[in-house]
C-alpha cells in the first residue's frame, strides 16, 4: 500500500504535539493516558487513516502501551493493524517481533515462531529485546542454518550464492512461511 507523505499543515502541528504527549506518558509509564492522546491522534488523520505513515507508528505505540500492559489481544489488533497497513515492502522488524512476541504470550506458537523468525530474516539476532525469546526461537528453529549473506539479510545457505533466494526453502522472499514446520521434523522434510 503506498502511504502518503506529507499531512496537510495544521494536521500535522497536532499530529506532532499530541505525539510529544503521548510519548512523554509513554515514557513516565502512563500508557492508559498516551493510549488515549494516541487515540486523539489517530482521529484527527484524514479518511482513510491507513494510507497515511502516521497511522502505522500509532497503531504500532498503541500496540505497545497494551503490550507493556499484558493487554496481548488489545496489542495484537494493533498491532496487526500496523502490520497490514504497513505492508510487505514496508515491513518494520520492530512491529513483527512485537507480534511474534505477543502470539508467544497467548500461547499461539505457530503463529509465534512464524512471525519470530521473520523479525530474524528481517533484522537478525539485534531485534530480539528479550533472549527468552530468541532461545524460544533457537529451540523450535535450527537458527544455524541461517546466515547473513552479504549484507541482504539473513538467508539460507552456504553463502555460495545457491541459497535459494537468499531465503530459507520455508520462507519467501518477504520472510512469510511456506508451511510451519516443527524443528523436530526437519530431517524428515530435509533441506527443502
């Protein structure tokens, strides 16, 4: 989805100083309020809220003031609404290693390694805040057949360029699953 770049003048003043506020009750740990002065921005968005950058970093801090709250379903709405609007080609590591780390909490794991390991292929080991969930990750996925392959990401492979894409055989292109296999399974199912 393309977005639009720039907000008219007088939204985007508002936009700005209901942002500051937010953050500032963000940051003091007041995430009711800045969930509300989120929401005040959110409405002040012209039609149709999504195609507009705004709306994916609020959806993305409202997200996070519920997951911060252990609010996971109120998070994961969204923050899967920031993921959608987003799009692929515009795919925040941050927003999906939040999902995968809510889906872990509401104990949805297939969900959860699916959206972890695209935080992986998408920024790496740096995007895990948490080690519990990079260990989560390490003991569903064999994380040592991934490798960083000249600065595009993490693949799969060698490194020899026959990598299949520069992707691991279970994932796309865009780090989406081609079928959620178990770590246990994968000498069953091999390499492919």
């Amino acid at each position: 989805m393309e977005h639009a770049v720039e907000l008219p003048e007088d939204i985007q003043e508002q936009m700005e100083a209901l942002s500051e506020q937010g953050e500032e009750a963000f940051d003091q740990g007041r995430y009711e309020e800045a969930l509300d002065i989120y929401n005040q921005a959110l409405s002040i968005l012209p039609e149709p809220r999504e195609n507009w950058e705004a709306y994916v970093w609020l959806k993305a801090a409202m997200g996070d003031a519920c997951f911060l709250m252990d609010r996971f379903d109120d998070g994961l709405d969204h923050f899967y609404e920031a993921y959608t609007a987003a799009g692929p080609q515009n795919m925040n590591p941050f927003i999906v290693y939040r999902l995968g780390q809510i889906y872990r909490r509401l104990d949805d794991e297939e969900n959860a390694v699916e959206f972890l390991m695209r935080a992986f292929l998408l920024e790496g080991e740096d995007v895990f805040e948490d080690e519990d969930d990079l260990v989560y990750l390490r003991n569903r996925v064999d994380l040592d057949d991934y490798s960083e392959d000249g600065g595009e990401g993490y693949g799969y492979g060698d490194g020899d360029g026959d990598d299949y894409g520069g992707r691991s055989s279970r994932f796309d292109d865009e780090g989406f699953s081609r079928g959620y296999i178990p770590r246990d399974d994968y000498e069953e199912y091999g390499d492919d």
